[in-house]
C-alpha cells in the first residue's frame, strides 16, 4: 500500500468516526433537551394546576365577602325601616312610645355602624361600578336614618318638631321610593358576579 492509500484509508477512518461521534453527541443532546422538553411540560402543568387552584380559593372567598355585605346590608335595611316606620307593631304595653323608638333608633343606629365597616373592609372584592351603587344605597337608606336619629335629640323642643318631621318624611321617602331601586341593581350585580343570572334579563 502506497502511501496515498494510506492517506485516503486513514481519512475515510477518521472521517466514519467523526461521523459516530457526531451522531452521538446529537442523540445525548436530543436525549437531554428531551427530557428538558417533558420536565418543562410537566412544571407547566403544574403551575397551571396550582393557578386554578388559588383561582377558585379566590374564587371562594369572593363569594363568602359578597355574601357578608349582603346579609350585612339586607338586615341593616330591616332595622332602619323598623326605626323610622311610624305604625309600630307588636308594642310593649309596658313601654312608652318614645322608649319603643329609641330602643330601634339604636338597633338601627348599631346596625347601620356595623355594615359600613363590612363594606369597608371588603369592597375590595368587588367591582368599582358595583362599589358606588352600594355607596350610593347606603347614603340613600342608612344617612336620611342617621340624621333622623340625630334630630331626636330635640324632640322634647317644640321649636323643632316642624324641623323633626321634616328630617322623619324624608328618611321615609328615600327608604321607601328610591332605595328599592337601588337594592334591585346591586341584587343584579351580585347575581351576575355568582353567574346566576344573564345581565340581558332583568329581574326588578
């Protein structure tokens, strides 16, 4: 063998062993971008898992906030309307009418303390449009109630009855005339916000 042939053997040789390490170093590369591959599927899913699952913990906890304001805004709505209601039911024969009224003026009064700090502490949870109709029911049912509670102080000054009744039909008016309306649209909204109900239909 000349040495040409030597040459040419020797570079065919090395030429076939380029080529095997070539193809090795590819399938370890492939091999590992592989798994790199199923392990970046598989953290993916679990991070879309444990999404969902603080979504719907979220989710949850909405519902429960949603649930106190409500509660919290339909049983102050009962005693402002027990405090300025002038027919009075199921009377104490042993009270006299100025106790029975003081005695839900501060039933009302607690009350309505009470669901401002729920809201407060809780509107976060819900939207800015659905914050200012709730805002707007409470100056409409719970503020008239607060200044009639504080007119009252004077009702024993017979200067200021014309004043007192003035304060006690505007309570009356704004509970009864404009503060269903209201109550109606937050209902909706909360309806909406559960998914119990389509916007497009109305219910009040």
């Amino acid at each position: 063998m000349n040495l040409g042939e030597i040459i040419i053997t020797s570079l065919g040789g090395s030429a076939v062993l380029l080529m095997s390490i070539g193809f090795l170093v590819r399938s370890i590369i492939n091999h590992f971008l592989s798994k790199d591959v199923e392990k970046f599927k598989t953290d993916l899913k679990l991070s879309s898992v444990e999404h969902e699952i603080r979504f719907s913990k979220l989710q949850e906890k909405r519902v429960e906030k949603i649930e106190e304001i409500y509660l919290s805004l339909r049983f102050t709505l009962g005693k402002v309307k027990d405090f300025i209601n002038r027919t009075e039911r199921d009377v104490d024969p042993s009270e006299n009418s100025d106790e029975r009224k003081d005695k839900k003026q501060y039933l009302a009064v607690d009350a309505i303390e009470k669901v401002y700090k729920i809201f407060g502490d809780n509107k976060i949870w819900l939207a800015g449009d659905v914050v200012d109709k709730i805002e707007k029911l409470m100056n409409v049912a719970y503020l008239p109630a607060i200044e009639l509670a504080d007119i009252r102080k004077y009702r024993k000054d017979e200067s200021m009855q014309t004043e007192i009744m003035k304060t006690w039909k505007n309570a009356c008016v704004k509970f009864e005339e404009e503060a269903p309306v209201i109550l109606c649209s937050v209902e909706e909204e909360f309806r909406h916000i559960l998914g119990v109900i389509d916007m497009n239909k109305k219910n009040c």
